[in-house]
C-alpha cells in the first residue's frame, strides 16, 4: 500500500482540524455520527463537515460521500463509528488519503473478547505504519470548545460548552458532554479527550499536547492504566513543571484493578508504584471522581499563593475548625493575624480579631451588616500574614446580599492570594445562583468546605515544589 | 427560693411543648423573638404561643406579657433571647414558675470572655439547683417538624421542613434551618438540636432521648468537644445497638482543637481517645460536613444489608471500578453474581453478566433501551449472592426515561436490601428533579460515587456489629 509517508505527528489535528470527516452510521437516534455531525453545527463549528456513508445522499443539509476515498478535500480528522472488524480497514483508506488524525468512537474491541484484542492491536499496527494518530477505539472522543468542535457521538441536551482554563481527560466517556453538565457550568474548559482503549494516543502524548497549549492552565486526568511507566514519570515530570496536573487513578484495590483490566482492556498498575511516581513528579492526587472537575479551578482561576499561611472568614466557629483541621493535611496553618489588622477588626466589632475571623456575633446585631463584612474581608485578605483565603458566604434566607458580595467580590481581583469560596444558606436556588455569578467572575466556589480547603492545600503545595512557595 | 422541687427531667418539654413563653427582643429584623415567632406560626405549630417583653403589648396578633411571672399558663418551654447578663434572673424566675425546659439563644457566654463564662456557671448551677434543663447558650435551638416546632431565631426563608426519621445535632447552628436548606430536601428529618455551648444539656443527654423516640430512626451528630468522656462512652453504646449513631467530629488536628476551645469555650478531646472509644462503641465516624445530612439517609430510608456482597449497575466501567476501590475501605467484596443471573444477563446481552453489570454497551444499540433496564435492575437486585445495590442512574439529555425510571424503582420496594442511588447526566435540572422523586419515595441518593459506597459500607458495617451481617 502507498501510505503517504511521514512521521508521527502531533495531537494538533484532533483539537484544531478544518476538516472533519465523519464515517458510519447517520441513523438518527441519541448516539452516532448523525448526533456528531448535529453536535458540530450546533455548537458553530467553522470548519467542513464531510459525513461518510454509502446508503445517504445527504444529512443535516451536508451532501454525504459513498467513502473516505471520494471526500474532495483533505482531511484532517476523521470519527470512525463503524463496526469494529471494518475499522481497520476504513484506517487504511483514511491514511492513504493523508488523514494524520483518527477517533474510533467504535467499540467491541480490546473492551470485549479475544477477536477484539486482535482487532485492536491491528489498528496499533496499522498507526505505527502509517503515522495516523488514533484516539480510542471505544472513546466518546475529544472537544475543543473555544473551536466550537464538540463532535459528540452521545446527544448532550445543550450545545455549547464555556470554553477556558481546564483541561479535563479521561480513559472513560463519563467525562464527556453527555455525562456531565458542562453547559450549566459558569467555569470553562479548553479541552475534553476521552482516551478510551488507548490503542496509540495515550495520557504522555496528551499531557505532552497540553504541555504545549496556551489555552490550558490545568490539566485533570482519570487514569485506569500508564501505557509506558518510564515515559509517565518523564513526561509528567516536565509537564508539572509548567502545569498543575491532577489524577484521579482507580483500581487501586486488587479488586478493583483486576476488574479495570477486564474493562479497558489494559494492564493496571499497582498502586504503591503509581503514588510513588505521583510524589516524584509532583503529580496533585485526587481522591473522588467530582475533584475531577473541581479542584482544577483554584488552578485556572486564582493566582499561586506565596506560602501556606491560610487565612479563614466564616459566620460561625464550627466551619474554621472543620477548615484549620482539614488544612492540617496539607500543611496549610492558620496564623494570628498581624497586629495591625487584628486591631482594625476588634475595631469593627470587638473580638473579631481572631485567628478564625467569625462575622457570626456582629452579623445578630449590627444593622448594615454588608458595610461591615466589605470592611472584614479587605482587611483580612491584604494581611500581610496570610498567603490564601478561604471565604465562607451565606447568602441569608432571600438572596438579599447577592449583589454586594459580588460588587465586594469585584473589588478583590487585584489581590494576588488565591480565594477558595464556599457558599451555603436556607435555600438551593440562592446557593446555585450565589456560585453561578462568584465563578462567571473568576471566583471559584466548591460544593464543600473540605474541597475548598484540599483546593488551596494542593495549590500550596504545588506552589513550594514550583518554588514559589516560601 | 421557692423552686418547685423535682428531679432533672428528660428532655420530651424541649421536642413536644403544648406552651412556648418567647423571653426578649421582639424587634422585627432577620433575628430574634420575632422571628421565633413568626416561624412558629408559619409552621403550624399548634400549642400556644407566649411573647414576653415589657416594651409590647401585641405582636403577631399575640398578646405580650411583660414578665414570666404573668403569663396566665403553665409553660412547658421557654426561649430566651435577651442580653447575656439578664439570663440567670429569667432562668430563675421561669424555675419558679415551674417551667422545665430552656432553650437560651443568647449569645455571649463562655465562647466570648471571662465574664461570660461565670455566667454560664451561673445557668448551669441554677440548672443543677432547680432542675430547669437548659439548652445551650449560644444556641439557634430545636426543631420537631412533625409537630410545626421550628422556632427558629433567625430568617429562614421558608416555612416547613419535611417530617422524617433523621435526627440532625450539633454544637454548632450550622444545622439549623437557616444555614441548611431543609426546605428544599425530599427526604425528612424528626429532630434537629444545637447544643450550643452546652451548659446543661449535652450530647448524651440529646443521644438518651433520641434513644427513645419512634421518630427517629438515625442520629447524626457535629461535636467539638465531648462532656464527659465516661458516660458518652456508656451512652452511645447502648444507643448505637438500637440506632445508628453517625458523629463528624471536628478538633483532631491540635491547631484546630484548639481554636475549638476558644469558640466554644468547651475542652476538646485527643483525636486518638475519640477514636478509640468510637470504634468501641460501635459510632460511624463521619469525614465532611456533607456527610452529616448525606449518610444518615441509608439507615432512616433503607433496610440494613445482610452481609458484605455489593452489586454494582452502571452506564460505565469507569464508575464501576471507583466503585470497588471505594467498597475496599468498607470490607465491601463485589462478587460474580449467581450463575442463573449471568446467564440471564447474558441472554439480555452478550457480555452483561459480569462483575460489574455495565449497561453502557446495549444502551447504544438496542432500542427499547428502558424495558431491558427493568429487566437487569430486577434480575440484579434479587440475585442472592448480592446484599446491597448501587445503582447509577444516567438522567439523558431531556430527562426523558424519568417517569420509567420511577416506575422500575417503585416495583423494587419489597425487595430488602439496601440500594443507594448516584443520578448523573448532562443536565443539572433533571439530575436534581431525578434525585427529588427518587428521596421522595424513599430511596436515597447521593451526590458522589464515594459518598453512594461509603453509606452502603458503614452499612454493612454497622448491621455486622449488631449480628446481622454474616
């Protein structure tokens, strides 16, 4: 066969194509190429569409094409949802046409039965030879939303996805638009990739990929496998040095590896080795599947803070104490405040000026309460004692403060600490609305006051290893 | 004095008062006697109400007596919202008149300064003399919402709070109405108690009486600091081979014990001593603030699991496998099911029947995707090699299987074991529409996988320590 030579390229293809060819079955329903395609158009995607089918002349207003072979134009990625014994060969006719970028959303594979573990080693084969780039088999695939490229084979119920700092990567789909809310989210993502079976591109060559993009700040990754231990230390090292990079690993248990094996396909990794490898390449552990999405915004949004002094607002005791105990874990101390503050705060309201700044106590009695807590949080969070703010909202029985905690939030953004909020009160829609405006801001709010504090504990710490970090 | 003379009562006058007396501030605001009040009557309690304060005549269409001395009946339960300095005399006063029970709302005791903790010894040695049981100070109080009993001092935004089975306590008003959104929960609560500073009635003495009360099936609570180390031992043993007791207990790191300390004005406990005794005792220790309202729902909505085989059922391997290693920390095993159910399984579709029942794989592709769903949820439930169920529920992107959903959970209801639900989606609105209906037929869900595990595996642990788990 006459493959156009080259080497092995680069994952740019897959996050910035022009073209996208989009090759299976165009059957309407809630999964396959039909919703890619709708996907695509939906969310504004620039570039061509060429859908790949032998039984359409035309879907969604697209003219569709007997095969890849026919598409006029060059390609630059291609969405594979076939079955899996002719993807292989669709592979073939793809890099024989130049294609340097392939998704095999297609399952069936090493996932299945034995016939798979053949099927997929074929497909390695044939990304070896060729120099095409594969993401999967078995993948919901990637999405780059500042491109409008949200190509996803699952229908999502929204169409667009803010796009920004986080990139979030998965060897699982529960990470795709159709598992998780991202349209309702008030932060953004710069890009989504589903690993799937990992028969080529794997987690170095995508963390080698974002390395390199201006766009990400922090890069989260769900892990069952490493393809290449020594490559994972290698490359993971060199990336924390410019990023943040979180993992959340399963199959920690014997059990559970076992049983991941038997899912994906691939080998699982034991996991004293893997904690080992995180320690020595400054990895950031995650130890639940919703960290995933929330720890990686105190990195996209908040400055690095200059140490581990923590400082720590709230309207009753009992939510400092829970925060200095869970910041012990990661050697976040909470000090005395500098004698300057302490004595403005007792100004304020006498006894104020303590370790945990309590709003609680003058919040009963004084009358202008906002014009006091504007005060408060000022003159805590420029303390020349505290490196990272911790910051507790209530947002009362009517949503009747929300307006001035974010007129106070706004007067914040030249402070260089970074902020970790938790907003609680008597009613859901206050607290939803009150974390929604906080983070359309740059604020980050986490759903509880122990990710908070592990938000700014791990910025810490991934602060001193930088050193940064005094 | 002439107190009426009696032994220390139980703690019945606090939850199920036929008379209130409302002693202090009267003020219309966001806090205080008014509010109390209001709440009251917006609740539909249905005892009497009896405002005191000098300055009124009338508030709420209720007259107002200028002292306890007057009040023409006999009072089962006073609040008293006054300054802290004029506490004593009232308690005095109310002992005099007979009335057992006092819940002091005042602030400014022995979390405040040296003077306030004299007064607080005051109370308690009046409580010791009379036999009045005081409730805090520093307290936001009680709730018994089967009874319209939500005399809450502070704005809620909202009238009722669903009656259940969990009891919710705490040393802190963190739990109270008017930081937790009560209102907009779908699973039900007896008993809410902060005890405040703890003057007289404390932790055991809450425990004793929840002991003892039909209503309430789990007891959750938030302490800082334990009163006597010796009967807690005693007391929550005996209760916890009754009901399940579940206590996040903050103060573990020292910095944070002692900050406790001061807020409070309550000894903290070595970490280590609360351990051991809880482990002895048989109490499920809790890790979040979340947990608190969170975990109690497996106990007060479910039957307890017979053994330590979980099943799993879910949309991914991925949750799956979390799921597992999560398990692990409970002793939690996930077998291979019976042989006649992976048979059955397997016949629905190839390769279902395995450890983790994934239904990822015939989702996209069979098209009565909700009569199979049935069909393996009922075939998994009642597989006798599993004990208890977790269940992930994928919404879809319009929250279009819900009414099915529902259905299928409805026919689960005889079956006895366990089962927690996680609901994801791409949609926040049906996931939390999902997650109502769900609680309100009593099947509880979590917001976390982990979260999910570790209720069906303190489950299972808890039913193992009173002999019911093989």
């Amino acid at each position: 066969m006459a493959y156009i030579s080259q080497k092995r390229t680069g994952l740019a293809p897959f996050f910035n194509p022009k073209t996208i060819a989009v090759i299976g079955s165009l059957k309407e329903g809630f999964f396959g190429g039909y919703v890619v395609i709708k996907s695509l158009l939906n969310a504004g995607f620039k570039g061509e569409i060429f859908p790949v089918n032998p039984s359409y002349k035309e879907i969604c207003g697209l003219a569709v094409y007997p095969s890849i072979k026919v598409v006029p134009r060059r390609i630059d990625l291609v969405l594979i949802i076939t079955g899996a014994r002719s993807v292989s060969g669709i592979l073939k006719e793809c890099a024989e046409r130049g294609v340097r970028a392939a998704t095999v959303v297609s399952d069936g594979f090493a996932e299945r039965d034995e016939e798979g573990v053949k099927l997929q080693r074929e497909m390695a084969e044939i990304a070896r030879q060729t120099g095409i780039r594969i993401i999967g088999p078995n993948t919901a695939g990637i999405a780059n939303p500042s491109k409008g490229l949200i190509p996803n084979p699952y229908e999502m119920g929204y169409e667009k996805v803010k796009a920004g700092n986080i990139a979030i990567c998965a060897q699982t789909g529960m990470i795709n638009p159709q598992a998780f809310p991202y349209g309702d989210l008030h932060y953004g993502v710069s890009k989504i990739c589903d690993f799937g079976n990992k028969c080529d591109v794997d987690e170095c060559d995508v963390m080698e990929y974002l390395e390199n993009d201006p766009a990400t700040k922090a890069i989260t990754l769900y892990l069952e496998s490493i393809k290449d231990g020594q490559r994972f230390l290698k490359v993971s090292k060199r990336v924390t040095s410019k990023k943040p990079v979180l993992i959340l690993k399963s199959g920690r248990t014997e059990q559970g590896a076992r049983v991941s094996a038997s899912h994906t396909g691939s080998l699982a990794l034991d996991d004293r080795i893997f904690d080992a490898a995180c320690k020595q390449s400054g990895i950031i552990r995650l130890e639940s599947f919703r960290e995933l999405f929330e720890l990686p915004k105190i990195f996209a949004y908040q400055p690095l803070p200059k140490g581990n002094r923590l400082g720590i607002i709230t309207f009753t005791g009992a939510v400092g104490v829970l925060a200095i105990d869970e910041g012990a874990k990661y050697d976040l101390t909470v000090p005395l405040l500098s004698p300057g503050t302490r004595k403005k705060l007792d100004a304020i309201f006498p006894g104020l000026g303590k370790r945990i700044v309590d709003i609680g106590p003058p919040m009963a009695v004084v009358n202008d309460y906002m014009s006091i807590y504007s005060e408060i949080l000022k003159t805590v969070t420029v303390d020349p004692c505290i490196d990272s703010i911790f910051n507790v909202i209530w947002t009362g029985p009517s949503g009747e403060f929300m307006e001035e905690y974010l007129k106070i939030y706004r007067g914040l953004e030249g402070i260089r600490k970074p902020i970790a909020s938790w907003v609680y009160g008597p009613r859901v829609p206050y607290i939803n609305e009150m974390t929604c405006q906080l983070e359309d801001l740059g604020f980050p709010v986490f759903p509880e006051i122990e990710m908070a504090i592990k938000a700014l504990g791990t910025a810490s710490q991934y602060a001193k290893t930088k050193g940064g970090n005094r």
